[in-house]
C-alpha cells in the first residue's frame, strides 16, 4: 500500500505532533511527502475549533464491515476517551462524527455514502463539526475522496488511527488525508465492547492475489507483527479481565513469514504461546486460508485447552475451475482434505466459511459443484455473498459478467443448502451440556440471557449470570443459527 508519493505540497498549518514524524525526521524524511495535500475548498487555514473549544467535546463512530474494523473503531474509542472526548449518543449531538468504513462489496460502499449525505446535512448545520472518514474505502479513493465529498475533513486509511489524533491535536487545521501504512496500532488505548473479549491483531495486509479481492489494496502487503508485542499485549489484556481472545488478520495463519529470521514463529506457535496466558480460556482467529491450514494448527485445536473447537475456512467455491481463476491457490480436493484432516484431528469441531455465488463465467455445473461442497462438508454456518466486481481487480472486468438475476438465484439455492445443512448439525448438541460465555440479554427475549458456545454457537437460554462469566447450559432446542436451552450453574459454582 503505497502513500500518494513525494510530488505533493504539504500544507503550511497541519503540525506534526507524533513521535514518528519525529523519527522520520531523524531518518532524513520529508514527512510531508507522505501527506495528501489539504483540500481545496478549505485550504484557508482555520482554528481547529475542538481543540480550542473549553467545553466537553464530543464523538460518534459508526463502523461498517469486518472484525479488523469493529477492533480499529475500539481503538478509536480509546484513543478519543484519552484525548477527553466523550461518545455521543446520536450523529446529531457529535462534534465528530466519525466513520469507519468497508469497500469489499459495492453494497457496503453505496450504505456508506448514504450516512455520508447525512454527516454533510449536519455539517451544514454546523459548520465547525468535524467530518472524519477512515478504513478501506477512505483508502481506496484517496485521489478523490476531498473532490467528491469537500465537506470531508479528515480521511486516514486502514492502520492509520493514530493520524486522527495527531489531526485533532493540531492548533488549525485544513483538510488531510493520511494513507501510508507506518505501524501496528497495538499502543493505542482501546474501548472494547465488552471487557471479557478482545481482539488482538496480528498481522495487517494481505499477500495474496484473489481476483475479486480489493483487499490487498486498500491494506498493502502483509506484515506481522512481532510475537515478543504479541504476548505481551495479550498478557495486558488477561490481566484487564479478557477470557476470550480473537487473533486477527486478513490471513492469519500465514503469520510470521514477514519477520526477521531470529524472530519468525509461526502460527500454531504463537497459538500454543497465547494458550499459556493465565486467565485467557478462550482463543479463537480469524480469517484463515485453506492453503496455509497445516497440520500442527489443526492438531492445535486439538491439544491446546484454549483454543476453540471452531474453525472458518473460506471455501469461495466448489468448482476447481473457478477456484483457478480466482486465483484461491488449491482446488476442490485440496479443500476437502483439509476438512477431513480436520474432522479426523478435531471430530466435533465446528467449520465455518465464506463462499461468493455468480463469480465470471460460473457456469450451472460449477455452482453445482458449489452445492456439493456445501451438501458434503455441512458447514455450521457460513457467509454467502453474490459477486461484487471491485474497482481495479481483475474479476471485475473479466469476461462471462453473470446477469444479477441469476447470482440471486443462484444465492436463494445455496442458502436453502447451507441453512439446511447448519441446522442438522446443530441436533448433535441437543441433549448436551455446553459451556457458555455470557454476553448479556437475549436481543429477542429479555426474560433470556444470551452467550457463546466454544464452537461460537449463539445461545439463548434461561438462568442467571453476569456477563463475562462461564455458565453450563443444557441444550433443548436449535435452528440453523442458534441453541435455546437452560442453564444449569455458574460453572465456578460446579469446581
Ligand atoms: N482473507 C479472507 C479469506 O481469504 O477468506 C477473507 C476476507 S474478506 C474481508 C471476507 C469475504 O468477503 C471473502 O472471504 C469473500 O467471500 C468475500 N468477498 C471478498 N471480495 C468479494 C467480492 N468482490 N464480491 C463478493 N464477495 C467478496
Ligand atoms: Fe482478499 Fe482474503 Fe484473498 Fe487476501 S486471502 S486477497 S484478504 S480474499
């Protein structure tokens, strides 16, 4: 991932407070190479009205698309609260309003633009707001995001959350756009949703080159972050009341090749190094890629206590051909010698997975093999998305484009499969005891309370707990998605 080059002008009010423009001055580097140049429509430098202002200030975030963006807007939150800001309840009531955003399809784009038109209407109301855009689609139009949207006055690609604060922290301010990828933002305060869980990333970027993906470039390429950082940052959040933890990548089981020699690990290693934190009693990761699922981090789930028996292996598609050409690197056989060495390691393990329906040139006989796949593995749960041509990739200007027609009814045809499929797996916890991490009230029945199997089953079930702790609970009922049942102890009561 790239910055928008040495050629442009660095604006003559942004001031620098970071200690890493200060390292970059140290290493002879123009820190306003790595700038976007200010806005146009607002290069009249002006006092930064949140700074001066003496009252409390205010934020809201709204975040849209993956886990990796639900932890950076935790990390937002964090790093607002110490900066003094306090999270507002609505947009409307905010000083900034902030958004995190996605672009992997062109549904989450076109949702993001219309909360934008919003965020404009309030900043006419009230000009001195501050408008902020981050994440990956912020960063897949950095060229245009200030010429379309001039009323934006902050963008900051995915990684690049510490630039807001040096951006509110600055006396004046005209537009910026900050877009480089510089470091990991495991320094930064977090605000995590819920105490007991936490995210703990791993690694930024993406090495590979799936055809329909916009991943690699709004993310760059991969880099993991040092084991050493890891555990130590893993052993703070034990030690701040976390019982689960979700490591977290764009492709976390390739972890530890970007390192220098004397320092790689790879990930079944830094698994077994997170599973020996005391008071961590649930690991889980995501996302993985079939053709790094080896065997020891197969066998982790196994041997490791921590380590949950659940794994997400993207399958995309059945068919072998269309496989090929998105450029997946392994074929339907290959994928299926993964589920059964997990099944063989791991027998009750849940699997879970993304497939994408009406990729170019599909043909009936490919989806078909698709319905195989989905038939025969019987996934636990799975996220189906039809083909969304992305800007710049190369699916999207592939021949053999499918009419949306048929990538929906295709879609209809595989849900009914998978829905099928996840709720008869669902019965073989019927009758069984699980243990539950309570999250809170059921969102459907509040007389209920609601949590997590390790298999990262949803439950909703009668009793009484407090959230965060460990609760047994007898199953009686199932969908395709959740388990209903009765608690029967805090498991802390039954030691
Ligand atoms: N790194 C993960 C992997 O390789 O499976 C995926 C990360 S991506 C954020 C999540 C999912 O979005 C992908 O697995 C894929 O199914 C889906 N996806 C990505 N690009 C897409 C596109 N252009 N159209 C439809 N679905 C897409
Ligand atoms: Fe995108 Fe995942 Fe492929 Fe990387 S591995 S390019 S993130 S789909």
């Amino acid at each position: 991932m790239g910055g928008v080059g040495g050629s442009l002008a660095r604006s003559g009010v942004l001031i620098f407070a970071s200690q890493l423009s200060e390292r970059r001055r140290l290493n002879g580097e123009n820190p306003s190479q790595r700038e976007r140049p200010p806005n146009p429509s607002t290069q009249t430098p002006h006092t930064n009205p949140l700074r001066s202002r003496s009252m409390a200030k205010s934020f809201h975030v709204t975040t849209f698309g993956c886990q990796m963006n639900v932890h950076d807007s935790e990390r937002m939150r964090g790093m607002l609260a110490s900066l003094g800001y306090d999270e507002a309840e609505s947009r409307d009531t905010a000083d900034l309003i902030l958004f995190n955003t996605c672009s992997i399809r062109e549904s989450a784009d076109s949702r993001f633009i219309a909360h934008l038109g919003e965020a404009k209407r309030l900043k006419s109301e009230q000009p001195e707001r501050i408008v902020g855009v981050g994440g990956c689609w912020a960063q897949s139009v950095k060229d245009e995001v200030f010429q379309r949207f001039p009323f934006v006055d902050v963008a900051f690609g995915p990684g690049q959350i510490h630039k807001l604060a040096e951006f509110l922290n600055s006396d004046s301010l005209s537009a910026q756009g900050y877009f480089e990828f510089e470091d990991f933002a495991g320094h930064l305060p977090t605000r995590r949703e819920r105490e007991f869980q936490g995210w703990l990333q791993i690694s930024q970027g993406c090495n590979c080159v799936c055809s329909y993906c916009i991943v690699p470039s709004t993310r760059g390429k991969e880099v993991s972050r040092d084991p050493g950082e890891l555990i130590l940052e893993a052993e703070a959040l034990a030690a701040d009341g976390v019982r689960e933890v979700t490591l977290l990548g764009q492709n976390v089981n390739s972890y530890g090749r970007s390192l220098p020699p004397g320092r790689r690990i790879g990930f079944a290693e830094l698994l077994a190094r997170v599973d020996a934190i005391d008071g961590i009693e649930r690991i889980r990761y995501t996302s993985p890629h079939p053709k790094d699922m080896s065997e020891d981090v197969i066998r982790a789930h196994a041997e490791l206590p921590a380590l949950c028996e659940q794994i997400h292996l993207p399958l995309q598609s059945g068919s072998s051909a269309v496989l090929k050409r998105m450029r997946r690197t392994y074929n339907r056989q290959r994928y299926m010698d993964r589920v059964a060495l997990i099944r063989e390691h791991v027998p009750d393990c849940a699997i879970t997975t993304d497939i994408i329906v009406g990729f170019p040139g599909e043909t009936e006989a490919d989806f078909a093999e698709t319905l195989e796949v989905a038939e025969e593995v019987g996934y636990d749960g799975a996220f189906t998305f039809v083909f969304s041509p992305r800007r710049e990739t190369e699916a999207a200007t592939m021949d053999g484009q499918l009419p949306h027609p048929v990538k929906v009814e295709r879609m209809e045809r595989l849900l009914e499969v998978v829905q099928r499929r996840a709720r008869e797996r669902a019965q073989r916890f019927v009758g069984r005891s699980l243990e539950v991490l309570v999250e809170g009230r059921s969102r459907t029945d509040e007389t209920k309370l609601r949590g997590r199997t390790r298999h990262g089953k949803a439950v909703n079930f009668e009793g009484a707990a407090a959230p965060g702790e460990f609760v047994e609970v007898e199953i009686e009922t199932t969908t395709s998605q959740t388990l209903s049942g009765v608690s029967v102890k805090p498991l802390s009561q039954l030691l």
